[in-house]
C-alpha cells in the first residue's frame, strides 16, 4: 500500500485557522521589522532556517523570513519579504512588499486591526490590507 501526500491537504492544514496581512512599504525588511519591535514590543528575528527558496528561470530565489513567537501564547508572527531580485513569492501579489503570517493560536479580528492600525502608523508603510486565503494561488511558496 502506497501513501500519497497530498499537497492541498498539506497546505489546508499549514493555513488552517492562519491570518495574512499584505504591506506595501518600500524598505528594508529589517528597517520594517525594527519598526513593528520598537512599536508592538516584539521581537522579530530573521530565521535563515525557515527561509524560502525558489527556482525559477534556472535561478535559486531566497525569500527571507522573520519570525516572533509570543511569550504566553501558541501565536507566532511571520514575516515574508515578498521579493528577491525582480521575483515574487506571491505572483498574484506582486503590489505588496511584506506580507505577515499570524498562525497557531485564534486570532480574533480585533488583534488583526489593531496589528493593521499599528502597520500604518509607520512612515514608510502605504497600503496594509487583510488578505483572504482563497485568493493565494500560491499557498505553497508559503510553507516552509
């Protein structure tokens, strides 16, 4: 007897109960990710372990990934740099410069807003707005 992973089922599950916000804001993911620490007291790290790497066009594509796991809580942060050298991790996203992952715990949509308010305090930061997960056709470039 053979066992077939199924990819959808293995994405429906990483997303399972997930939140994603998309940021456009032309800056450096560390210069966003001091921001966000100095702003909401976190501490996002960049996490060479869970980086995401792609091939496209015979080229090795790195999409760096900054991570905060909150004390008290099963709730991690993720943050994806949405570009590397003229790709996307995203495609379909190709406006947005960051896009943040909330996973692990409920998250109710008051922390959402409250996380989106506090985006766009920032500068730098143009647009913030919640995305849905039926409108990533690319769900896999998101799982590490």
């Amino acid at each position: 007897m053979k066992l077939k992973l199924e990819f959808e089922d293995l994405a429906d599950s990483f997303f399972e109960g997930t939140r994603l916000i998309g940021i456009v804001a032309p800056i450096k993911d560390y210069q966003l990710c001091w921001n966000l620490n100095r702003l909401l007291r976190f501490d996002f790290r960049n996490n060479n372990e869970i980086e995401i790497q792609l091939n496209k066009k015979n080229r090795r594509y790195h999409f760096s990934v900054y991570e905060y796991r909150e004390s008290n809580s099963s709730l991690v942060h993720y943050l994806y740099n949405n570009q590397f050298d003229g790709e996307y991790l995203l495609p379909e996203f190709k406006h947005l410069d960051f896009l943040w992952l909330l996973k692990e715990d409920h998250i109710p949509d008051t922390t959402v807003k409250d996380l989106m308010n506090v985006i766009r305090s920032i500068n730098a930061v143009q647009l913030v707005m919640e995305l849905t997960n039926e409108k990533i056709r690319h769900k896999g470039h998101l799982i590490f």
